[in-house]
C-alpha cells in the first residue's frame, strides 16, 4: 500500500506550506455555492457553470469576486467541467508548465470539495495505488475481511461518489494502468479475496493529468483511451505571456539559488523564448517563414530551466549580465534531442532565420560556436 | 410590418444564407400565399430565374452579373440550397407564383463599383455594405470580393446584427443568430404565427435605422428606392398580396412610405453599363468566408446540414463526423457518437444555449472522438462544415464570362479554335506571339489543353516555342467549368494556380507550378505560389527533393530575369533553398548504398550548377556580397564532403573534391593528398573505385580525361608516385573504372600518356598565359601531352568566334567549367 496516497490533512491548515486549494479559496467556493441557482449533478457542490466559473474567475452578482485560477482558453475550462458531468472521465494533456496539476486540484475541490483523492503516477505505481490494499496485521489475525481492507483514493472516491485524482498517468506501467478500465467502464471495482465489490456512487468521476510529448512513458491502451474526454491544455498563447511566466520563475528560482538576475537579462529571455516558440510552432514570429520543429518538446518549463542555467553561468563564469553565449549551450542542449535528425533542423533554424535577423549576430556567433 | 389583413404587402427579413431563415420563410409564404414573390437581387435575372426549377441545377449556384464587353467586372450573388431567397424562388416557381428580382439592376450597379473604384480609393462593394447581415449576401466583383476581408473593420462599416447581439450579450453575431433564429426548430407550435418572428425583427430592425440612419452604407438608400419602386410596380400589377424577401436591414425602409417622385429623383443619372447575367456553379468552398471572398459564412457545411436534416442535428452530425472520420481510419466506434453528442448537449447547458450549436459539437469532437488533437477537427472542418459540394447549372444556362473572354483574346490574338490539329511556331519577341503563348500557357492551367507545347523541329533557342493546337468540342465544357475560377482567363488562372499552389502535395509541384506561373505570366499568382513553394522547402525533411527543385527555380529565376519579370521573391525564395540544401546534403549523404549515392551524385551536379548560377545572378542583384558568399559557402560544403570518411561514400566524396577542383578550390597538392588517401591501402576495394569514379566521371568521363589536360595530368602523377609495392594494389581499382571506358577513348589516353608530360602543370608555361587569360582560366601551362609551344596568331584568330560562343566580351568572366574546356581545347590544338 502506498503510503503517499493517504494525504489527510494533519496539519493545522495556517502553518501548511501550501493549504489546499478548497481551504484557500474556501470563501469563494462558499460564495459561488450560495449564488449558484443552476441545476447541480448529484453530489456536485456546484453546477457545472459554476464550477467554470469558479476555474475562470468573475464576479457574483453579490459582489463576491471570484479570482481566476486558470488564464486560457474559456472553451477548454467548459469542456473539461462538462466531461466530469458525464459517463467519461477526464483527461488532461499538455507539455510540462501548462497547469495541467493545477486546473486538475482546482476541478475537484470545487466539483467534489476535495482535491486530496490523489494518486500520483510514477513508474513504480502498483495496483494497489488504484485498487486496495490489506492491512496486513488486520488481515493475519482475522483473515480476510472489509477491516483489514486498505481502500485506494479512487476505491474511497467511487464509494462517495467523489472526484478522484490520478496524476502523471502516462508514467504509471500499462499493465496497472488498465486496472482503471473496469473502475471507469464498469463503475465497479470488484473485491474477489471477499467475494464483494465496491460499486461507484452518482457524482464518482476521475480526472487524469498526464505529459503527451515526454520520452519513456507509457502510452494509454486505445481501450482505456476510449474511457476518457480529453482536453489538451495549450502553451501560453502570446509571447509577452510567455516571457512574463519565463521571467517570474526565473527570478524565483534566481532567487533561492541566489543568482543575481537584472532587468538586463530581459533582452536573453525575450529571445530565448521567441527561440522556443518558433520552433515549436514550426513558424517564425513574424509569420512568414517557416521552419521544422524538432523533436523535443520546448515547453515553457524548459526555457526557464535554460534561463536559469544561463544565469548561474554568467553569475559563476562571466560578468553576471545574461549574454547569447550563456543560453546558447542550453538551448542547443535543448533543442537537439536527436543528434541526427535535430541537428539539421537547428542548423537550418540558424542559417534561416537567425543569421537574417538584425541584432541577433552575437547570438548567432555564439550558437555557431557551441555547434560547431 | 403588417400582415396581408391590413393589405400591405409582407416583408420578410431575412440573413443571406441562413437555414433557420429559410425555413421560416418557407412557413411564412406557406401562411401568406401571396400572389407574386419579389427577391432582393439583380433584375436583369428575371428571365434566368425558371432555370432554378431545372433539373440539372443543383445549389449552390451563383447569379453572375458582368459587364458585357468587360468581364472582369463582375459581381455574384450566391445561393445556396439554404439561402432563404433560394427557398423563396424555388417556392414561387413551383407554385407559379410570379417571381421578380427587386434590387438596384446590375447595370447601375456595376457601373457605380466602377466609378467609385476610379474617383475614390476607399474599398466599396455592395455585398459589404450590408453589413454583418449580409454576409452571405452579395458582392461585386473580384477585386471588391477579396478587399472584403481586408475592409471588414466593424467600426468604419455598422454591423447590425453585432449590435442587436452586443445589446443581447453575445460576443459573436453569428451565434447570436443561431440562437435566437437558426435554432428555432422546424415548427415552433403548430397553430403559432410564421409571420411573428419577422415581425419582431423588423422592430428591432427599424430601431436600429432610427439609431444609426444608413449605418455609412451609402448606396443603400438608392438601392432601397428602387426596390420601393419596384414593390409599387407589382402592387399595381398583382394587387397586395405579395411577400417580398430581402435583407432585414432594409426591412423598415421599404415599409417606410415616401412619394415615388422623391424615389425616381434618388435613381436619376446613375450610371449604367451594358450588363450580362447567367447563372454559374458555386461551391461551399466559396461561400465560406475562408477562401477569401469576403461574402461569406463561415460554416456552409453545417448550416446546410441544419436545413437539409429533419430533426436531431446534433446527433445526425455526429454520425456524419463517425462517418468521415472512419474513411480516414480513426477508430470511431457508436459509443463514441454518442459521448460526444452528450458532452455537446452538456456544453451547451453549461454556457447557456438552448441547443448545441457547431461551436459545441467541434468541442465535443476534439475532446471525444480526437484524442484533444487538431487533426481531426481541421479533416472535420475542411470536409463537413465547409463541404466540398459543387453546384451544377443546366447547359442551357448563358455562357459564362470567361467564355466570352476566351473569345475575345482569341480575336485579338488572331487564333481560331480548329478541330483540326495543327502546329504553331511562336516567337516570343513579338508582341502577338508572346501574348499567343501567355494565353496558351494559362489555359493549360486550367485544365483546357487546348495547345500542347511540343519540341520545336527548327531552332531551339530560349525565344521560340512550338505548339500543337486542337480545339476539341469537349473543351467549351471545361471552359464552362472553370468558370468558377474567375471571370477571365487571367483572373481564372490566377486563382487556380494559387488555390493549387495551397494544395500541392510535393515540393516538385509547386517548383513546377512556380515555373508554369512566370510562362504564363500570372504576377498576382506568384507571390502565392513563392509562399507555398517557400514553406514546402522548410518543411521538407528530404534533402534530395530539395536538391531536385533548386536548378528548376534557379532556371525559373533566369528565365524570369530575360522575360523581365521581377525576379526578387524568386530569387529569396532560391536562395533559401539553397541554405537548407547545404545545411541539410552533407548528413545525408552519409550511410548510402551504391544506388543511393548515384542519386545524390546527381543532386551533388545539378546544386552545383544551380548554385553557379545562381552566384551569377546573385552577383548581378548584389554586387557587394551575393556572389562570393554563396559560392564559398557552397565550397564549405563541398569541402566537408571531400574530407570526410568512412561514413561518406567514396563517389560522393571524389565528386566533391572533383567540383572543387574544375573551380580553382582546391589546389593540384591537396587534390593529389586527396586521391592518395582515398585510393591508400588501407580503403576498402569498393570505396576507392567509387572515389576515382567519382573523381574523374564514370563511365562517360573518359572523354572528360582526354580532353582536361589537368585531371590526365593530376591522374598520372599520382600513380607514377605510387610505390612499387602499393601499385599492383591500386591496378584492380583504376582498372574498373577505366575498363568501362570505350576502346576508342582507352586509346586516345594511352596515347596521351606515352606522349609524356612535356611540362608539369606547376609549371609557368610563357606561351599560353596570354591567351587563356581573355577566357578567364588563369594562366594555365601548356597542356600536359601537348608541346609548349603556342600558335599566338591561329589561337587569336578563334578568340572573337569563342567569345561569341561564350557570349561574353572582352573582360567577362563566364562561368569558369565550361569555359575551360573549350579554351584549353583551342590552345592545345595544334596544326
């Protein structure tokens, strides 16, 4: 039994480090509650409205003002808050630092009011994680018995007919994987040691978060793919949002590392960000050339651990200021994956694009040297 | 707005291209049955209109209206199968209900586009000025059609229904329509009034006119008198019972009373034109607002699915959508239909719809059936809710203006269709022929091959072009049929090749498209083409198709420069490819079998030439940097390939290092290392003979040995150096090669070879640098073979006819290779 699945709160909710996201926002779920007239799902604390609303944010006709959690796209929060009120279960994608882990948390504890139902995928996941366990003690001294049962987060989420968290789905092995078959297909979940099962209550559903571009995961079964709507959560939409995110965790990070990072950094940032997105989206900023994507997956998570490396070089190795020569490696490292096939789509994005672009010359000076 | 109890005629407001207004105008004539349907459009069609009954007409169909002796003035009104004006006529005709067209008559208003186009820049067509309404409404001509998208700028222009849908809450007009009136069902109640609807929105119609007057739409008011007078007209002759059906917008100006004076004032001294009018094909495509015609609904595809299916939209589309998405082998399975009508349904709820509109069923899609991916949604959106349908139009239709152009260029071109085949021999420098050719070159292009180029018997030269012509009687079909493409031939032929140009699958089509392009000389198409052509190079991961297209655009680009034609996007696009060959042939020449490196040995010469020239030209548009820079970065790559080992096969690295060598890169020392490494013991057999293969050409490369005094010369002192002992090891691999040389050529080389070499080639030779430098090789030492002496008079007598050759003059530098051997073919030959 995985001990990391049990996560009822024992700590006083003002000395957590980071409180759940249904006592954070305990007021504004309350508020929302009290305002919502629309039709709710049984064992919804909310209508479905609400609960987008609540993701989106607005305010009440009471004047309570609901803050935001989820900037994006209105139509992705809709359709994922609608799935939950369906047969399926919810799936969400996306490339690392999309909030995938955040909109799911903010998902159930405003449809369910509980978001700790969670289990975290990894490679060493076992069946137990989704299923049950025994206790062990319990089970030697009294045999088999519903007391020496150890219920997973998704058995206690189906029995109260909850929303039950599973995050990183993809890293967890195929074959545990599809235990969630029966769980979402059946909404049951057989005991055979008692000869019982633990049949799913009204308002029982189960969202997923899972990575589609990483390397070394366990790709979903097409029969348990089937089970789930899924909802890819996009990269930020502009590049000013994305420098802006780029830069607020730069200087997070810069700052418990102590990295000395200026506002001369800007300009790196800025390129090492329009860098990214035109690869990614295989076309320049400008719109008018365009270019091959590589293999990797250039999420906004990536650029910032390049940023950050570059700074540490500049703090450690130069005079402190983020230059071209200090991201050049990180981004090189970055974008070739494949050294074969990602090499050429570099040097073309190089001789392409950069070597035209006026005042990018030390950076293509810079990129030249390390691929050389 | 009153009904037929007040005897005032019933005016039905409607959306171009809405089916929830078709449908309520079908109920409400139904309810009215009036004596006689007046339509908003041209009334020149009047007498076109009982064709809609015909039995080959098939929505979606467009009225055309050109200007006779002009077609490429042209303005369509558009109908689709759920077009409330098409429901209206056909209503009318099948009931034999008099049906007369009411708008502003082509004539005038063809001629105003015209006036206004010459006296004004501003960007005016008709089918704007109808605001959000008509957007599927009516436009005027080409040019206006695709400034529609550029002018649609709500501020300048006031979009009605975007104000009743802002008054309403709604963020998008289009999904306010929907809600309020499109998703109304078929019936809503047995006993209630067709008519009510209309009514409500023809009051919320007349307070936006009090609000914003014309809303800046200034024709507007001449064409509203003209359907008041019109309406008078049919009140005298039919009484008052009669519907008419038009735009909401001009709803209350026709129920507006005014004196037919002031009305005949408004319509006095307009201008006119002689104005033709026939039905033509439409597509979905066109009616969409994507394909650039600014008249437009985004969605054809499912606005006609809403009027066509009985009941349950949602789920009949969702079946569709399993349906398509199967074909294209997406495991969709019922269970997922259902889901994703479910999700929709729910999403709907969520944001407050009273029915799942295409916004939610793309949703639902994405999310159900499409894993979270776009591809499914685009294959859904390209196929179903724009739609591919082709209109159809009975063959007793009037020709279509494209015909008429056809005609009038084969006139004043002087080329009569034939049945009989016959051959043409043109010559570009004269203006009837170059026109000849152009007309030819765009036919082709749009699939009428009325002329098949064929190779000239006579001369061959750049200037002439042969043609095999034959007019086949099933051509005037084709005709007929690209004319949905424009209205004249250029104007047809441009669009097609960059509708093509959008949709070629390979690069080598659009490189051919591009080429196509400048013979038939299509500007405006170019820019498209070149765009294509440009993103395809990026996106094309195979070095060899880019290596295939690059001497193609290099040829275009040079033909473009003769023709005169502006060759810089050419040229951009040229030398972009050219980038991406170099970054992209030297990791893929690596790993090849025998019969892949043959291939890229081929790429290897033809890049090589294309990049010659392509230097040329570069040098002659950018004297200060192009040449040097692309040749020597060309030279970097062949270098690259010439060093490299093992992974590299040995043909492809004899040829690099052969390039090189023919230009001046690579000196006779390093060129011998070369060889001696490549041929060295340590090579395996195979490698070393593809090497010398390579090296010095192949099966056909003996008469390249006999004639290049240098390559025999560098040969041959290379192999008198090899040891003793390494030699008998070299024979078998120079053998192989030189074995597949004819008898003839073995002979003529063994012969050069006894004769010795009478100078070395570092060797200064006095008596030939004289001469050779006028054609550019550098002084060069008296042939290897050949004595030193030098004829200076028999040699200087060829120079002015070599010159003429070559086409330079005195100081011209043509290109170093070709000129070589010529120039040490003369200076060697001896009396």
């Amino acid at each position: 039994m995985s001990a990391k699945s049990e996560t009822s709160t024992t700590t006083a909710n003002d000395q957590a480090l980071r409180p759940h996201a249904e006592d954070t926002f305990a007021h504004e779920l309350k508020a929302l509650a009290a305002a919502d007239d629309r039709p709710r799902p049984e064992r919804w604390r909310l209508s479905p409205w609400a609960v987008a609303t609540y993701l989106l944010g607005g305010t009440l006709a009471d004047g309570t003002v609901i803050t935001p959690k989820y900037v994006g796209p209105r139509r992705i929060v809709e359709v994922a808050v609608t799935t939950l009120a369906t047969d399926r279960a919810l799936l969400l994608l996306g490339v690392p630092g999309t909030a995938k882990t955040w909109v799911s948390e903010h998902l159930a504890a405003a449809v369910s009011g509980d978001s700790t139902l969670l289990v975290q995928g990894t490679a060493g996941t076992p069946e137990e994680a989704i299923r049950y366990g025994w206790n062990y003690a319990q089970l030697l001294a009294n045999g088999p018995s519903r007391e020496a049962l150890v219920p997973s987060p998704v058995m206690r989420a189906m029995a109260q007919g909850m929303t039950a968290r599973v995050e990183e789905l993809t890293r967890i092995p195929a074959d545990v994987q599809d235990t969630l078959i029966t769980v979402l297909s059946e909404k049951t979940l057989p005991i055979p040691e008692l000869g019982q099962e633990v049949q799913a209550v009204r308002g029982f559903n189960l969202i997923a978060t899972a990575n589609d571009r990483d390397r070394g995961v366990n790709d979903l079964s097409s029969a348990l793919r089937r089970r789930f709507n899924t909802v890819v959560l996009p990269l930020p939409a502009t590049p000013d949002e994305e420098v802006d995110i780029v830069s607020r965790r730069v200087e997070q990070i810069g700052r418990s590392l102590d990295l000395p990072a200026g506002p001369e950094g800007m300009d790196e940032i800025r390129r090492v960000v329009t860098v990214f997105r035109e690869l990614r989206d295989g076309v320049t900023a400008d719109g008018r050339t365009k270019v091959k994507s590589p293999s990797g997956t250039l999420s906004t998570a990536e650029a910032i651990s390049v940023v950050t490396n570059g700074l540490a070089l500049a703090a450690h190795f130069g005079d402190g200021v983020l230059r071209p020569g200090d991201v050049a490696a990180g981004i090189l490292g970055a974008v070739v994956r494949d050294p074969a096939a990602d090499r050429v789509v570099w040097q073309e994005y190089l001789e392409a694009v950069v070597r035209e672009r006026a005042g990018w010359k030390d950076f293509y000076r810079a990129c030249r040297e390390v691929s050389a | 707005m009153t009904t037929r109890s007040t005897g005032e005629p019933v005016l039905l407001g409607v959306r171009h291209h809405g089916p929830g207004s078709a449908r309520a105008v079908r109920a409400a004539l139904e309810q009215a049955a009036p004596d006689a349907v007046l339509i908003e459009g041209p009334p020149e069609a009047d007498e076109l209109l009982p064709l809609a009954l015909h039995k080959d007409m098939r929505p979606p169909v467009a009225l055309l209206a050109h200007v006779l002796d002009d077609p490429g003035r042209a303005a369509f009104w558009p109908l689709a199968e759920f077009s409330p004006e098409w429901v209206a006529l056909r209503w009318a005709l099948e009931r034999e209900v008099p049906v007369r067209f009411i708008d502003l008559p082509a004539a005038h208003s063809l001629a105003m586009t015209a006036e206004e186009e010459k006296t004004e820049e501003e960007k005016t067509e008709e089918g704007k000025t109808e605001g959000g309404k008509t957007e599927g409404g009516k436009t005027e001509g080409e040019k206006a059609e695709r400034e529609a998208d550029e002018a649609e700028a709500p501020d300048v222009r006031i979009d009605p229904l975007g104000v009743l849908a802002r008054t309403a809450g709604y963020d998008d007009p289009e999904r306010w329509w929907e809600d309020v009136v499109e998703h109304r069902g078929a019936g809503s109640g047995e006993g209630a009034d067709a008519l009510a609807p209309f009514a409500a929105l023809a009051e919320a119609m007349g307070a936006l006119r009090e609000a914003y007057g014309d809303g800046g739409h200034d024709r507007d008011p001449v064409r509203e008198a003209h359907m008041r007078l019109r309406l008078r007209d049919a009140r005298r002759e039919f009484g008052d019972n009669i519907a008419v059906v038009c735009g909401a917008w001009h709803v209350p100006a026709l129920a507006r009373r005014s004196t037919v004076t002031a009305d005949r004032q408004l319509l006095k001294g307009l201008p006119k034109v002689k104005a033709a009018v026939t039905w033509v094909p439409w597509t979905h495509r066109r009616l969409s607002r994507r394909s650039g015609y600014g008249a437009g609904i985004a969605s054809p595809g499912w606005y006609g699915h809403l009027f066509s299916s009985p009941d349950r939209p949602v789920e009949r589309w969702m079946t569709k959508v399993a349906g398509v998405l199967r074909d294209e082998d997406y495991a969709v399975s019922s269970a997922h239909v259902i889901e994703a009508v479910r999700l929709a349904e729910g999403l709907a709820t969520v944001r407050g719809r009273p029915l799942a509109g295409l916004t939610e069923a793309d949703d639902a899609i994405r999310a159900v059936m499409g894993d979270g991916s776009d591809a499914p949604s685009l294959l859904i959106h390209d196929r179903l809710v724009v739609g591919e349908l082709l209109g159809e139009v009975p063959e007793d239709a009037p020709a279509v203006p494209l015909q008429r152009d056809l005609a009038r260029s084969q006139r004043t071109l002087r080329l009569k269709p034939q049945a009989l085949e016959r051959e043409l021999e043109l010559d570009l420098r004269k203006e009837t022929d170059a026109g000849r050719s152009r007309l030819l070159h765009r036919l082709r292009l749009l699939g009428i091959p009325w002329g098949e180029p064929t190779r000239s018997r006579g001369s061959t030269g750049t200037f002439r072009e042969t043609w095999l012509l034959r007019w086949e009687p099933e051509l005037s079909v084709r005709v007929a049929e690209a004319g949905i493409w424009g209205t004249t031939v250029l104007s047809a032929a441009t669009a097609k090749a960059a509708s093509e140009a959008v949709g070629a699958a390979s690069l080598a089509e659009v490189t051919a498209l591009a080429e196509q392009c400048l013979l038939a000389e299509l500007p405006d198409a170019l820019p498209v083409v070149m765009r294509a052509l440009s993103d395809r190079a990026a996106l094309d991961a195979d070095v060899g198709h880019l290596a295939q297209a690059l001497p193609a655009l290099v040829r275009s680009v040079r033909y473009g420069d003769v023709r005169g034609t502006d060759g810089a996007v050419l040229r951009d696009v040229a030398l972009g490819l050219a980038e991406r060959v170099f970054v992209g042939l030297p990791p893929a020449c690596t790993g090849l079998d025998d019969d892949g490196a043959a291939e890229m040995r081929g790429h290897l010469d033809a890049t090589h030439q294309a990049v010659g020239l392509l230097g040329q030209l570069e040098a002659g548009a950018r004297p200060e940097d192009g040449t040097p820079e692309l040749r020597s970065r060309w030279a970097g790559v062949l270098r690259a390939l010439s060093r490299r080992d093992d992974a590299v096969p040995g043909l492809i690295r004899g040829r690099a290092a052969r390039l090189l060598l023919d230009d001046g890169q690579l000196d006779d020392g390093e060129a011998e290392r070369l060889m001696g490494l490549a041929l060295s013991p340590g090579t395996p057999p195979a490698d070393a003979a593809g090497w010398i293969e390579g090296f010095v050409g192949g099966g056909d490369g003996g008469m390249l040995l006999v004639h290049d005094e240098r390559l025999l010369a560098l040969v041959d002192g290379w192999l008198t150096s090899v040891p003793d002992a390494a030699f008998t090891d070299v024979l078998p691999l120079l053998r192989r090669t030189f074995a597949e040389y004819e008898s003839g050529v073995r002979r003529t080389l063994g012969e050069l070879v006894r004769r010795g070499p009478a100078a070395t080639t570092r060797d200064p030779a006095g008596g030939a640098s004289g001469t050779s430098e006028a054609g550019g090789t550098g002084g060069e030492a008296a042939a290897p073979g050949f004595g030193p002496g030098l004829d200076r008079d028999r040699a200087a007598a060829v120079l002015p006819t070599l010159r003429l050759l070559l086409g330079t003059d005195q100081d011209g530098d043509p290109a170093r290779p070709t000129a070589r051997r010529p120039d040490s073919d003369l200076t060697g030959a001896r009396p």
